[in-house]
C-alpha cells in the first residue's frame, strides 16, 4: 500500500508544489492523478519512488517511511517500482534489446535469464522484431513502448507513468491504456499521471484530481 499523511513538498525558491495531501492506495488499483499543469502531479509520482523527499508529512511504501530511507536503501525500495518519464530517457547509442536489459544487468541478472525476461518484454509492448533497432529508428508511440518494456523488464509491484501519452495520437493512446490495464489485470498496482481527460475516461480508473498542489473536493473517490 501506499500512503500520504499530510504530505507537504516546497523546492528551493519557495515553490509549494504539494500542500498536506493525505491519500491512500490500495495494492492492485489503477489510479490516475489528474490536473492542470503545475499542479503537483509529478511531485506525486515522484515521493513515491523517493526521487523527492517530503518536506512535510509522511509517505508509506508497503510501510516503510520513504522519507526517512537512508540513502543505500533507495534502490531497493526501487525495485518495487517501474518508472515511465515524459522523455523517456532513453539511450540513443545502444539498441532496443540493450536499453531493456540494463536495469536487469544492474541489478545482477544472469545473462541467461536477462535475455528472456528482456524478449518477454519486448513482445509484450509489441517490439519483439526490433530488438536490434536503436531508439532514433523508431517512432514516437515505439519509444514510448520501450520506455514501458524497460520499466516493467523487472515485473514491479507498482507502475508510476508521468503524462505517458503527451506526445501521442489518439490511436497510439488507446494501445497504451491496453497494455496499462493489461498489466493492472495481473496485480501491478498503475498510477499514471496525466491531464489528458478522454484518456482516463476510457479506461475508467479511479481518479485523484490536484489543484494547486492540493487534493481537489472530489480527489480519491472513484469514477
């Protein structure tokens, strides 16, 4: 489960991106985070994965205090997580199969069982035949779907996507909301950030609205 308890987040400057947001998250729900720009929703993702620390308040990751981590428990905490970033962060000098396999190679995979789960993933976002491609070749609605292969490569409990269909077309969108739902159906809790309105519509999430950086009247309850 996650959870916020009067979550604050200032930047450096003053800027309040977050103002005592309390939430909860239950294992195996889809979520969507929606609101206007600036709004707060990437600050959320990212106190989740503790790529930002909570000026104030508490947030829980399967009860441990992301807040309090030290800094050599992050990546542990990590893997938990898969991450989709607006701009994919992608490695343009190394191919499909590599940009996948990385975080397994990171984390000490075998080259055995590396090569498998990268292929698995691979056909799951419908890459398999491109393994060998690197990133530059491939449209913007592929690079997003090696952005999701390389995030879910390690099979994490939760999947966090910032704005994943910002740059995309309609039809590419509604093959993402697929795959999203695809991997909530098998346990994966999914929470995806997005202003993007028709897109959550269609896949009939639960919705948590921000504005300002505070949970809207209606955030958190179901749609």
């Amino acid at each position: 489960m996650i959870s916020f308890n009067r979550v604050s987040k200032r930047y450096p400057g003053g800027f309040e991106a977050l103002r005592d947001v309390t939430l909860a998250i239950q294992p195996g729900e889809m979520v969507f985070v929606t609101g206007h720009s600036g709004a707060g929703k990437s600050t959320l993702l990212k106190l989740m994965a503790a790529l930002e620390r909570p000026t104030a308040g508490t947030v829980l990751v399967n009860g441990q205090n992301v807040g309090a981590l030290r800094p050599s428990a992050i990546p542990f905490l990590r893997r938990n997580f898969g991450l989709i970033f607006q701009d994919h962060k992608l490695l343009f000098d190394r191919s499909v199969y590599d940009n996948v396999a990385l975080p397994l190679h990171i984390n000490g995979y075998g080259r055995g069982e590396a090569a498998r789960r990268v292929r698995a993933a691979l056909d799951k976002v419908g890459l398999l035949g491109k393994e060998r491609a690197h990133p530059i070749m491939l449209s913007g609605g592929e690079q997003q779907r090696l952005a999701i292969a390389r995030a879910i490569v390690h099979r994490p409990a939760i999947l966090l996507a910032d704005e994943p269909t910002g740059n995309l077309d309609a039809a590419y969108a509604s093959d993402l909301g697929e795959l999203f739902t695809s991997f909530n159906q098998v346990g994966v809790t999914v929470i995806i950030a997005t202003h993007d309105e028709s897109f959550a519509t269609g896949l009939k999430p639960r919705v948590i609205s921000l504005r300002q950086g505070e949970l809207a009247p209606s955030g958190g309850t179901p749609v």
